[in-house]
C-alpha cells in the first residue's frame, strides 16, 4: 500500500523564518508526520532575508523556468531547495527577484505593509501550484498556513479542479491569530482571478468591511484546525455550522499527533464515502 501524501503550503518555516507560532508548527510537523508513514512536501517563499549559503539552498534546474502571470505580467518562477538540519526533509523555495528579494519580508523598514503583497501572494499560490505539477505529485492532504496561502485551496477547488493530481486532494486550512484583514486593494479580485475564473468565483473574499483572506480560505477549504489559543474567529463557528470537520487548539504537548490523527479521519472519511 502506498504512503498517503501531505504537502505543506506555508508562509513561514523555522529555520529559514522565525516570524511567528506559524514557524514554529511547521518546523515540526513535517517531521511528525513523516515518522507517522506519510510522504511529504513542503513549499514556502524564499525570501530575501534566507541566507542561501548558510541553508545550503541551491535550484532545482528542472522544476525552474516557469512564468506565472500575475495581472497581466509574466514573472520567472525559480525554485531552490534545501535540506531540514535534523530531518532528512527537504524544503522547496519559490523564488523571484521582482516580489521576494528584499530585505524585509511582509512590512518594510517603517513596519508599512508592502503594497505588492497581493501581487506577490498570487504568484505564491499558482506558484506553488504550478511546482506541484511540475512534481507529478499528487497530494491527498494539502495543509496551508498563513494568510499568503489563502488562495490555494480557492485555486483548487476552480481553477485546477480538473487538473488529476489535485482532483482527490483534501485541502485543510490553519487559522491562526496573525491574519491580514481588510488592506488590500480594490483591485484583488481581478489579480487573483486567474485562469479565467470570473469575479463570482471569489465572492466569499469579499467581505463586509473589505477583502477577508481566511472567510475566501476557509469557504474553499474541506477542514480547518484552529492554530492559534483563543482564535475565536467566526469562520470556526461557520465551518462547524457547515458540518466541516473542525480541529480545535491542542496544547503543545498534544498538537503533533492530533494533527496526523486529524489527517488520518479525513482521509478514512474520503475512503468511506467512496
């Protein structure tokens, strides 16, 4: 019997980022769910501030090459990759010049918000698509973390819902406290609408007070799990209401294994139905 297989879509890692809680979850869970029997991929932005010599990252000629189109623009996509100190992982790096070599990552020097972030979270997101493609990897578990993930699993659940790799793939959604609410443009929707969805396909972005990255995610998404203590937020109470399966906060002794369990019930569910 084959091994089940997760990919990872996060905006952060420790060692390569120390950002938040978000580096600190996927620093770990890649390893616990390895030695649980799973295959697993893990891809991130390579940031500017990732010292590449210090992590030994070096490209992947093969998967490089690509354009993504992000508003109308081409833009290169080089993957790099390096090995987790510790693991015997392997990290993939989504890498362009335009949206990624800076300094700083989501603010600039005078903590302002870099006002190409959609831009650069589009191209993430196809990206990230795109090099799972390229794999000829089929993921049954597509675990995003972070805001810049959030339009992964809108992506594919339309644009890439006919693509056969992703076609069994269950998308799960962390929901943590750092979310970017409400300071995007007007100008969203059109860019993230890409492949030729049309505006209506991204209505749940679309919130009250302005474009809400996590309510787009979590309406596309198949599970969510509650990554930060004391995450009220009600796309929880939604999902629930929806009969989604919902993992609550685990303490820190506890969350490794609840989150491969938490694969595995998915995964059995699927399996039943079918």
């Amino acid at each position: 019997m084959s091994k089940k297989r997760v990919l990872f879509i996060t905006q952060e890692m420790d060692p390569y980022t120390a950002l938040g809680e978000i580096s600190d979850f996927v620093r770990k869970l890649p390893q616990k769910t390895v030695e649980k029997g799973f295959e697993i991929r893990v891809l991130m932005p390579k940031f500017g501030s990732i010292n590449e010599r210090r992590h030994r990252l070096h490209e992947v000629v093969r998967l490089s090459g690509m354009n993504i189109i992000v508003d109308d623009e081409d833009y290169p996509l080089i993957i790099k990759v390096a090995s987790l100190p510790g693991a015997r992982l392997q990290v993939y790096f989504l890498d362009n010049e335009e949206f990624f070599k800076r300094k700083f990552i989501f603010r600039d020097k005078d903590e302002k918000l870099y006002e190409d972030n959609e831009d650069r979270m589009v191209f993430f997101c196809k990206g990230a698509l795109e090099t799972v493609k390229k794999f000829g990897w089929a993921p049954d578990i597509v675990h995003c973390h972070g805001w810049m993930a959030s339009l992964v699993p809108l992506y594919l659940k339309t644009a890439y819902k006919s693509e056969p790799l992703f076609q069994d793939s269950k998308v799960i959604t962390s929901v943590y406290n750092n979310s970017v609410k409400n300071v995007f443009s007007e100008d969203f929707i059109t860019k993230a609408s890409i492949n030729d969805l049309e505006k209506e396909d991204l209505v749940a972005f679309d919130g009250a007070d302005g474009i809400s990255l996590i309510n787009g995610a979590a309406a596309f998404s198949d599970a969510l799990i509650v990554g930060s203590e004391g995450n009220e937020d009600p796309v929880i109470e939604a999902a629930q209401a929806e009969g989604k399966p919902v993992l609550e906060h685990q303490s820190p002794e506890s969350y490794l294994s609840a989150y491969v369990n938490f694969y595995k019930s998915l995964l059995e569910k699927e399996e039943t139905v079918s």
